[in-house]
C-alpha cells in the first residue's frame, strides 16, 4: 500500500509540473501580446483573430513536439523500468535454484542433520529470495522445493516458517503432505491446490484462495483463515476446532465430519456446505448464511441456529428442512 501510494503521488507531482509548465508559458505569451500591443515597432496592433491563430497555431507545434517526446520518453522509461526488475527477478530465481541444487550435490543437504550449518544456508537463501520474487516465480520457488523432498512433511529440510508467499500464485500446485508451518500465505492464490495431508499448523492463509483445495487430512491447527476463500474445498473430517473462520467463505465445502467446536464463523459464507455430522458445539454462527446448507446429524443447538442471518431451505440436525 505504502509504494502504491508513492506510485500515485509521483504522478499526480508530474501532473502538477507539466501543469504548471503549460500555465507559465500561457501567461507568458499573454503577457507578450499585451505588452506588444502597447509598441508600434512589435507589429501587433491591426492583427485580427485569424491572424492570431495562426501565430498561436505555429508556437503550439513545438509545445505539443516537446510535451510528446516528454511523455514517450517517461513511458519507455516506466517500460525499461519493468523489464529491468523482471531480469532481476529472473536472475535471482536462477541463481537461488543454482545454489540449493549445489547444496543438494555437493554438501549433502537433504542428508544433513537440524543443527548443521547447511539448513541454514538453506532456510536464509530461501526466505531471502521469495521477498524479492513475484507471484509466480514464488510459485516456482515452492514446487521446486516440493519436487526436491526438502519440504516433507515427515522429513522437512528447510523451515518455511514466516517464509514470504503471501499473494503468491499456487493455483493448482500439488504440494501434497508439505511441511508449511508458519508460512505467510496470506492472499496467496491456492485454488484447486492439493494440499491433502498438509502441515499448516500456525500458517497465515487469510484472505487466501482456497476454493476448490483438497485439504483433506490437512493440519490446520492455529492456522489463520479470516476471509479465506475456501468455496468448494474438500474439508471433510477435518479439525478446525477453535479457528478464526470469520468472513470465510465456505460456499458448497465439503465439512462433513468436521470438528469446528468453538470456531469462530461469524459472517461467513455457508451457503450449500456440506455439514453432515459436523461438530458445532460451541461455535459462533452470529449472521453466518446458512442458506440450503446439510446440518444432517449435526450437533449444533436451537440458539445457535437463530443467531444466523439465513437459515433458507437448511436441513436441520433432525433432518427436516428449515421454511
């Protein structure tokens, strides 16, 4: 937020120069025109309209010259700009994958104990370039630790947590039984991701799109999914006892035989889940849209029920549909 609004001010500060450049040289030549009407040796006076116009039309080819290459050279500089921090982006990815593969050959890393000097290396080079990186290339970043066994979740050889992945593009990424404790995800894009049997305790996957995720047998223990947008996700048996799921959004999810005891789900979207023998005790459901949702089999309470904003064609706990 903070270099958008930088962004915005250097353009509106640029507005402003060329703005005052143009009035300046306005009233400049109005300043000229009085002044030439006061002296006969200027030939101003008996001009007419057209004549003016004509002069007019004559300084103003130069002005709209000068004013065009200005903009065109501020715009290939903004384009130079950008292909100057893609290359740089490149090349750190490049050389990030160039050192961990030499890591990997010649030091021994995924053999390496949790104490040795190699990890670490390891972890700092890793958490180092995915600051620098883009969506994608984040992206990259994290299939290639996958593909390379350093992110098991049985065996993991480098620690992502706080590990920089926030906004980052894992749309359809199979990082399946990954170690991703603690990893800021917040934003990141995971639709449609396998992330069955996971490790995402303690992870931020706020505002994250998980629509359509398997997250089946996933840890998500102390995981933040405020705003999560989890719409269709495979969430069955799982355990989110206790999680902050406010806002989330859990359109048509699969949560049968979830745990969500104590959840917090105030104003979230549930509109369609599947929530057939889900626990729901002690959860908060306060203007949650429950709207054509299966609470078959479901323990949840009367109170509980009536403190959500929509309970439209919801099969209750007896298995009879709300009016």
């Amino acid at each position: 937020m903070e270099a958008r609004y930088r962004s915005w001010w250097q353009q509106i500060k640029q507005h402003r120069v060329a703005f005052g450049v143009g009035a300046i040289v306005f009233v400049v030549v109005i300043v000229i025109i009085i002044i030439g009407y006061q002296l006969d040796w200027t030939g101003f006076k008996g001009k007419t309209v057209w004549d003016w116009l004509q002069l007019l039309g004559v300084l103003a080819i130069p002005v709209v010259v000068g004013f065009g290459a200005a903009w065109f050279t501020a715009q290939q500089g903004k384009v130079s700009d950008r292909e100057n921090t893609d290359n740089q982006r490149e090349t750190a990815l490049q050389r990030y994958i160039d050192k961990i593969s030499e890591l990997l050959l010649h030091e021994k890393l995924r053999d390496s104990g949790e104490e040795d000097e190699v990890r670490n290396v390891a972890r700092v080079r890793t958490l180092t370039v995915l600051l620098r990186l883009d969506a994608n290339r984040k992206r990259i970043v994290l299939q290639f630790l996958y593909e390379s066994g350093l992110i098991k979740k049985d065996e993991s050889i480098i620690d992502l947590r706080t590990a920089h992945l926030r906004a980052a593009d894992l749309d359809r990424v199979t990082p399946r039984g990954a170690y991703l404790s603690g990893a800021n995800l917040g934003g990141a894009d995971l639709s449609g991701a396998d992330l069955n049997g996971a490790f995402l305790r303690e992870a931020d996957l706020s505002g994250a799109d998980l629509s359509g995720a398997d997250l089946q047998e996933a840890d998500l223990g102390a995981v933040k999914l405020c705003a999560a947008n989890l719409s269709g996700a495979n969430l069955w048996e799982i355990d989110l006892s206790g999680t902050d799921l406010r806002r989330a959004n859990f359109r048509k999810a699969d949560l049968s035989g979830a745990d969500l005891n104590g959840a917090f789900l105030r104003e979230a979207d549930l509109r369609g889940a599947n929530l057939i023998g889900t626990d729901l005790r002690g959860t908060n459901l306060s203007a949650a849209d429950l709207s054509g949702a299966d609470l078959s089999e479901a323990t949840a309470t009367i109170e509980q029920l009536d403190e959500a904003k929509s309970l439209k064609g919801v099969t209750i706990p007896d298995g009879s549909i709300h009016e």
